[in-house]
C-alpha cells in the first residue's frame, strides 16, 4: 500500500514540528533560524487575472524549500515507529515536490 502526502505538507503545524525538532535536540540559532523561515509567510492564489485576498499561513511546509521534504519526515517520524511498533513496515521517500 502507498500513501500520498502531497497534501499533507500543507496541514504541517509549525508548533508541533518546532516542539519535534526541539525534542531532537535542535535548539539556537538553528531553531530561530527555522522559525523565521517557516513562520510569518503570507499566501496568495491567482487564477487567469484575478488575485485571491493575501492571508497568513499558520500551518504548511514551503515544499519546494531543500529543507522542507527533511522537516515534513521529521514531523510524521513519530508515525512512522508507531506504525512498525505495530509489526507495519514503513519506507518513506520525497519526490520533488
């Protein structure tokens, strides 16, 4: 069985992933670092001419970032030994996104 996570990215939340990378032990200059890179970013859609309303994205990896495949299996790793706890094999691997 395979399962997508092209959509899923999107649904990362920055609290959960920085607390994840924080009980790695990743702290400093590199956590900020992260934060000022993940947080604060704003969205916009536009179709043909028109211009969605520019809206805050609270959650969601940048996906074509180098960094944001190795965060988004950082943030679902959890899963990932929970399942083979379970006797369930996983193999994860990121296309480009």
């Amino acid at each position: 069985m395979y399962v997508n996570f092209t959509k899923a990215l999107d649904s990362v939340l920055h609290n959960k992933l920085f607390a994840r990378l924080m009980s790695y032990g990743i702290r400093g200059s590199v956590i900020t670092w992260l934060r000022n890179f993940f947080c604060g970013r704003t969205h916009q859609t536009k179709i043909a001419q028109s211009l969605s309303d520019v809206h805050d994205m609270l959650s969601g990896i940048v996906q074509v970032s180098g960094i944001g495949p190795l965060m988004f299996v950082i943030y679902i790793n959890e899963l990932n030994e929970i399942l083979r706890s379970h006797g369930v094999h996983v193999k994860l691997f990121c296309r480009r996104c």
